[in-house]
C-alpha cells in the first residue's frame, strides 16, 4: 500500500497541492513528505490528513479503485444532498461520486 499515491490522488481531487495539505494540517510539506515516504505515518498523522482532506482514515488506506468500487456499490440516495435555492426555496438534490 503507497500511502503517498493515495494522498496524492486525493489532494488533486480536492483540487489542493501536498505543500497545502501540510499546512493544513500545521506541518512543513518535508515533514510531510518524510512521513509519507516511510510507508508508517503516525495515526495521529493520519488523521490530521484525513480532516484536512474531509475524509475517513480508512479512505486514506484505499485505493482509488477501491473508493470508486465502494461508491458504486452505495445505493445513490445515500450520497445525495439536498440544499435550498436561495431565490425560490425549492430543494435542490445533488448526487456526489467519489473517486
């Protein structure tokens, strides 16, 4: 498991860089990336990570592939949100898909 690809894959898909991520988190970006490249951050690395990125520690774990298998097998109600227009007040469902 490559803890990095996966922090990667998922700084881009929150549209941020790593250097964001750490100071997101209160870290310089070496020390961030020294974690990373032991393959053995601390959990409490992890999830100051995951709080920055809004997401579990177990997503941090996962694969791309498996977020995506793990979406589509989630009826999609589950990941509907409904917000209110702010000029008519009709409800607005959107349906979010995770990579």
């Amino acid at each position: 498991m490559d803890f990095r690809s996966n922090i990667k894959a998922l700084c881009k898909l929150h549209g941020i860089t790593q250097k964001e991520l750490a100071e997101k988190i209160g870290i310089t970006n070496s020390a961030l990336n020294i974690s990373l490249s032991k393959n053995n951050p601390r959990y409490s690395t992890l999830e100051s990570i995951a709080e920055a990125l809004d997401v579990s520690v177990s997503q941090l774990l996962q694969t791309p592939e498996e977020w995506e298998l793990q979406n589509e097998q989630q009826p999609a109600e589950e990941n509907a949100k409904v917000l209110c227009c702010p000029h008519c007040g009709e409800e607005i469902e959107l349906y979010i898909k995770a990579l």
